[in-house]
C-alpha cells in the first residue's frame, strides 16, 4: 500500500475523478488549496495593501492505495499532460508506507 497525492488546479477536478476512476481509486479525500508559483512577478506583486489574490484556487486529492492503481493513474496522468494547452499540468507524488492499521 502506498499514499498517492495529485495537485491540480480547480479546472481540472472533474477531469482527476475520471481519472481516479480509470484508474480504480475509489476511496480518496480532497481538499482544496492555494497553489502558488514563486516567481518575482508574484513576489513584487504581494504587498501589505494587494487586493489580488495571487494563488489559483487549486485541489489536493489523496488516497491510501495499490501500486498498480497508481501505475496506472500515472500513465493516466501523462496522456492527459501531454494534451494540455497550459502550463498548469496534474502533478502527482507517491509516498511508501511503512506501517498502517
């Protein structure tokens, strides 16, 4: 068993669950977030008085499951980036986990 977790921004959260569902990840949380990049436009840009939000509303899904669900999401997840037309592509990490009740 490992922990997969994928970023995305809020465009794409349908597009994850259809993902998560080829996939057969059935049972996962979310989470919404900020995402952020840290360039110097942003960081000149944030002041005290900014009435922008820099972040993009982003999502955080995460799902305790078996590597061959998440080989295959991975796969799943490079077909949809190669696609893409902006440069906010689904980003995913595993992590190994050692012990679980």
């Amino acid at each position: 068993m490992k922990l997969v977790i994928v970023t995305a921004v809020e465009e794409f959260q349908k597009d994850v669950l259809k993902l998560f569902k080829k996939a057969h990840i059935e049972n996962f949380s979310s989470s919404d977030i900020d995402g952020y990049k840290n360039g110097a436009s942003i960081l000149m840009a944030s002041n005290w008085f900014s009435g922008e939000k820099a972040g993009n509303e982003s999502i955080m899904f995460f799902s305790f499951t078996e590597e061959e669900n998440i080989e295959l999401l991975f796969n799943l997840i490079k077909e949809f980036n190669n696609i893409l037309e902006t440069s906010n592509p689904i980003k995913a990490i595993v992590v190994p986990i050692e012990k679980f009740i």
